[in-house]
C-alpha cells in the first residue's frame, strides 16, 4: 500500500556531526517517516560553509549549498544546527517571518535569545522545537512542558554535560588527577582541545537555562546562572568525598523556594556532593541524567546519552515529525510560556546544605571556636567529624563540618570569618550537598 | 492580571484514590491550570457508584453524581478512572462520538479494546491521552510517541508494577522468603489482599501491550502477551544470582526481531536476570523504569513512581492540558498509529540468553553429555560452572549454564531431553537473561 502524502519542504542549516546523521536518516527512513509525520519530507537543501569539507555522512553534492537565505523563504520546516549566535539567529528570525515552523539544536542561541524566537514563532502561530538543545537524546522537554504541564516543578537537578561527568567518572573510579584524565578524555575524544565550555561549566550552564524557563514558564537569561566549573576538584576532593559516602558531580541546580515570603526560583550550575544511594550517583561515563521533583509526581529521572551525533539526530527528527504533524493536523503550535516570570535569585539567595573541611589547630577550645562562628553567621551544624592529620609535625586536626541547609551569602561569610579566626589553619574545600 | 480564557468543560469518571486526587488538584490549582492549558478547566460533575463512599479528598457534594450518562454529550473533555471494561467503554465510545476528547488511565480497557478507542477518535477528530495507563507517573507516552518518533524503537525493557518489584527487591536485600514478602507487602498496603493481578503478571502484561503498541506501531492485542508471573521465584534462585552478579526482576519485554526473514515482534512479561551493573538493576523498591533501546538515539530510562494516586494523577493532569491546548489551539488529534502492524511472535519464536541450573550426577563424562545435548539443540554454551553440592550423600553436581541467545522453543526442548536424559538429576532453573 502507498499512501499518497502531502509534500513538506525541509531546509537543513549545519552538516556537522549531528546535522550530517539527521540528512541521513531523512534520506534512509523516507518512507518510514512519512507514514509517521503523515507527510512526505523532502529535504530540499543543506546550507553548509564549505561544500566540499569530509562528513560524517555523504549527503547528495545537489543538495549542499553555500547560500541559506533561498531556503528560509521556501522551507515548510527549517533545521538549524549550525551552533553559534550569528547567523543562526538571523536565519531562524527569517524563516519564522516567512512562517516556517523551526527545529533548532543550538543552546548558546536558546538560553541567549530565547524569548526573541518564542515570540516571533507566536507572532506567525509556529513553534520552535529544541529537543536536541537540552540533554542531547533524553526526551526532556516534551516531559517537562507536556506531561508535567498538570504539576509542578520543585527542583531539576541535572548532569548535562558528558564531558565533566566522564571526567569526574574517571577521577571516582581510579582515583586519578583531574590533569591526567582531561589529557586521556582529549585523546579519546570525550573532551574538547580547548575544554572550557565543558569543564568550566559554560555548556552546562547554557542547558540549565532551558530547563529551568521551562520548568518554571519564566525567561532566564544566561547570565542568571551562577556558574562553577570543575577544574579545582581534585583527587583529594573525590577521595574524600567517596570515603564520605558520595560522589562528586557537575550538577545544574533549577530550583523554586520562597525567599523573602515571595516565590522565587534559583539557577546554578556547580561541582556538588552526590549521596551514592541516589539515583544520579548511578550515571557513568559520558551518559547524561535529568532528575525532577514535582509536586505531584514525587522523583522522575531521565537518563541517556547527553551527546554525539547520531543520537542527538534522534531528538531533532523526533522535532521534525511533531512539527510535520502540526502543519498537517493544522491549529497553532503550543507557545513558550512565561507567564510567571519568577524572580531570578542571586547565588547568595540560594540556599543548600554544605559540607566544610578545615584543618585546624590541634588544641583545646578550637571546636568550641568553630562552632561559634557557625552559629553566629546562621550557618547549623548537622554534622561533625574529627580526625588527627597523620603524620603532621604541627599538630593539626581536619574537621569535617555537614551543614543543615543555609543561606549561601551566611555560608560564604562564616567561611572567611572560620578562614581569619586564627584557630583555622586552612579552608580545603567548601562543597554544596545536593539531593538529599 | 486576569486573562479571559475560554472555558472547558471536564467530566471526570471515578474518584478512586486516583480520581479524587485529580478533581482536589483541578480544584486547587484552578487559576495556574488555566494559564497552562490556555483555557478554564471546569469540572462539570464527577460520577460515582456511591455518593456517600469515602474518599482521599474532599469533593463539592454538589459535584457528585451516580448518572453518568449527562456527563458524557455535554462535556468538552472526560477523564475515566474507573478502572474495568465496562461501563467505562460504552462511556467512553458514547463521549469520543459526541466529540470530547478521552483522558484514560485504565490500562485493561486499553490492553483489550484500545484499537476500537482509537478509531471513534480517529473518526471525530478527537484524540486519546492515556500517560497515567503505562507507568503511572512516568512520562514514558509522549517520549515513545513524539520524541522518539523520528527514531526507532529497537527494544523496550521495562519494570511496570510496583508490587512485585517491591517483593523481588526486598527478597534480594534481605534474603528473605516470597511469601514472608508478600504478607509484609500486604501489611504495609505495597500488595492487594488477592495479589493475583500483581504476582500473576497480569498488570504488567496490559502495560506491555500499550507499550509494545505504541513502540512498534502495531496492535497488540493482551492475549499475543506471554505472562509469567513470580510466585515461582525463591530464595535460593535469588541468592544464587545475587552470587553470579544478578538480580531477579520481573520484566515487560518488548522488543522487535527478525524471524525467518521477516521484521517481527515479541512481546513478553517474565521474571528475568539481569546484571547488577545495569541500569534496571538499581531500580528499588515500588518504583517502575523503562527502558528503552532506539536505534539512533542509544540506550535511555524513564524512572519514577509507577502508582500511587497523587502521583498517578500528575499523569492525569499533563494529559488534561494537552488535551485542552488541542481544543484551544484547533486541528485535530494526534492518532494512534498501527500502521505497521507487524506480526507477533509466539513466545516458542523468542530469542534470548538463557541461564539453565541443573543437579547432575557427578561422574565422568556427564559434562559431554550434556553439552552434546545442548549442542544437538542448537543451544550454544556461552559460560558454564561445575560446583560440588555441598554435603551432598549422593555425589551430585551443580552445573550453571549461560547459553548464547538461542530460540525459546530449542531451549524448551533441550531442556527436556536433558531432564529425560538420565544423567541430570534435577533441572533446578530455567531463566531469562536480559539486558546484556
């Protein structure tokens, strides 16, 4: 049997690692896909810069083009995978204008100029899809905006970037420097030649930003996410905290609380301790996992590969078919919302639970010391462990300090005030305590 | 601000404890819920057997109804949380041909009848929303549906009943007994008095079949399921696979395979092994996970609470704004798809690994006969061990054998003639291996 489809036209922006797979399985599954989208997609152009540069695919040399623009004004659909601010956003300005619906993987773009293509996408009645923008293969925007679209969303806490939790995987299971493993990650491939978006958290960053406007129907703009890489965890760090009972991982922290009696939603992006009964403790390697809390639902997590080519070309062509099916059932696209535009916390507004360790003079009165400080800057104490350092000649101890959940700008200025009161010899690490 | 919004009217079927946990959050929630849906969601009237019954929450007794029947023409939506065949069927058929839409969490209604739901749908323009009928609060409908639309769904391994996790878990943490389990589960309310449903496979069997449809694109009616339940799992079969590195899981099994030439299905809910270090293994207590292996998009898992009436009605709820935003943003429904429609295999045409424990006598040559036994039954040996039976008087051995993936019905006549054959004493095992 063949059914005869109506033709929609699909313009492909960007034929790297993912958009070079998505051209493939467009041509591969044709006939697949359109029994699915209910319309026949034709792939009538891929924009490319340089049309003889080697893909990962081969994609028909009558299909590369060096000019986008003819493909914003004629396309039913319009796939950008370019990355990148400029020309990106340009482009999918245009082809929303012309009234293409929009599928777009590109994150700097969403969590800078979000809002921008929301409302030219309402303006013309389509809608923008970005599966492929938030945690690479996972299903977590249609989870989020449409499943939990009855609840609310308390918290996501989130591993989102493949690179750090390999990095942080490595460091936990062999015990090996953070410079060792980076340097193996790069030969392998799991890590960037120039890592900064990864490992000091601006990629991660950039998701969190989606994730949380979406959860929260409230525009974040990146530079509301508080941000802290990984490059100062160190072997020491990981050790410690596996003999505590936890790992260390590169969470994105989106969070509603009330502050100051008013509802108010955090975001940050930081090295945080993991308890390993939880559920994200359990993500290995590259793999990435979003774990939320809502109100009704309790704890969900999602878990799947944050990244690589052919599974992020998963995520846009399960965009493609939703928009596809748009254009054929007709009615509007469903709008971004940000109809509670919560206000966004600074980081000293956020408030967790802390693990601090000082070394610290070895002599009597100094726990005494400590532990006044804490409760004059309104920092509790949940825990507390002692322990001689061996081997030390001055006779210092290491105190491991476990706070109730405090205010971050209290925790921060009991730290320096612990750090200048002369019975505290050394901060070694002050560490948020996430997921308990 | 206050927005105009059209208003919607909802009919609700049911106020069990996961009905009258939709009606007290649509209650509550009223204002947040328009602005999701875009429209007011007004509950019209919720029918019950009994107005007097006593429920989770508080209903408006002026809400409460024992005819149904004006509920279903006037209403622009209906949620059915009945449960059973019927009435909720003709309700339903009777609603989706006046033209509302359905919300459904009746997983047996749809395991049975779910092909004549989708049609009256079909027929009206009307669509089926039934998240809460799969895995309870796990967004697992639209991420098969939608997300995963443009990939394909190469094998779905899924825990979907709390119950017997619950049991098989708490047998392989404590070492404890089935039926010891099964009465504390029943005390602490985890299992119903009659268990049946539960330990039988019967509730996970439906949940397959919704699965199985919705992955494959296939009807798949309840009685194509192969359903072995649990009662048989004891605690040494527990223990011994703890020692191998396993845990004991009763699993729906979907997965789509090549049989004499021809792509093909298999659909199956049974006790199986599976590795410690996978995934599903750290899935504890009454929460439910799926999952899924997509040819593109790699290995994911959805994880949550699988019931639970709050819970439950998460899913209800998500369902209920999608609908609404259908009627607001106009077109029509997304249908369900059975338009591949491929053959379902007999659990005799499964393949999988399997791991065989035998008592065998304990004299040369035995091993030989074995293996020939095996091999005459194309069942090839991928890890066999050979154990003395501790203080055992008539000299016998246990023998554990992991097969490659073979045929189930080879492995079912293999399994025979080695208990026939007159050097195995006793054929202690038969299991499942999946996920490797």
């Amino acid at each position: 049997m063949t059914t005869e489809y109506r033709r929609l036209r699909v313009a492909l922006l960007g034929a790297g690692s993912v958009g070079s797979q998505v051209a493939a399985l467009l041509l591969q599954h044709e006939a697949e896909l359109a029994d699915r989208a209910g319309a026949h997609l034709e792939l009538v152009g891929v924009a490319v810069r340089d049309i003889d540069a080697p893909r990962d695919t081969d994609i028909p040399r009558e299909l590369l083009t060096t000019d986008a623009e003819p493909l914003l004004v004629g396309s039913d659909i319009v796939i950008e995978l370019m990355g990148g601010i400029e020309p990106a956003r340009s482009y999918l300005l245009q082809a929303l204008s012309a009234g293409a619906d929009v599928v777009t993987g590109n994150k700097a773009l969403l969590a800078t100029h979000g809002p921008a293509l929301f409302e030219a996408a309402d303006q013309v009645g389509a809608s923008v899809h970005y599966e492929a923008a938030a945690a690479g293969a996972i299903p977590i925007i249609r989870p989020l905006r449409d499943s939990l679209a009855g609840d609310r969303v308390q918290r996501i806490l989130a591993i989102v970037n493949g690179t750090t939790n390999y990095i942080l995987d490595r460091m936990d299971l062999e015990g090996a420097d953070y410079a060792d493993v980076l340097a193996d990650a790069q030969r392998l491939g799991y890590a960037e030649a120039d890592p900064t978006a990864d490992v000091e958290g601006y990629d991660a960053a950039q998701k969190a930003a989606i994730l949380a406007s979406l959860a929260f129907h409230t525009a974040v703009p990146l530079d509301a996410v508080h941000r802290e890489g990984i490059t100062s965890v160190d072997a020491p760090l990981i050790e410690a905290a596996r003999k505590a009972g936890y790992v260390v991982k590169l969470l994105a922290v989106c969070e509603r609380r009330t502050d100051d009696g008013r509802e108010a939603i955090s975001v940050r992006v930081h090295p945080a301790l993991v308890r390993r009964d939880h559920p994200l403790a359990s993500v290995h390697g590259a793999n990435n996992a979003v774990f939320v809390q809502a109100e009704a639902a309790g704890d969900l997590m999602f878990y799947g590969a944050g990244a690589g080519g052919v599974q992020t070309a998963s995520a846009v062509l399960g965009d493609l078919v939703s928009a596809a099916r748009r254009h054929i059932a007709g009615g509007i696209g469903v709008g971004e919302s940000t109809r509670a535009n919560l206000p966004i916390l600074p980081i000293g507004r956020a408030t967790t639970r802390y693990q601090i360790t000082l070394e610290v003079d070895d002599r009597p009165g100094v726990l005494a010391t400590v532990a006044g400080i804490l409760a004059d800057g309104r920092v509790s104490i949940a825990t507390v462990e002692q322990t001689i350092i061996p081997g030390d000649e001055q006779a210092r101890a290491r105190l491991v300090i476990g706070t109730h959940t405090a205010l971050e700008q209290d925790l921060g200025e009991t730290v320096q005030r612990l750090a200048s009161s002369g019975v505290v010899y050394r901060v070694v690490s002050v560490l948020r305590m996430e997921g308990d």
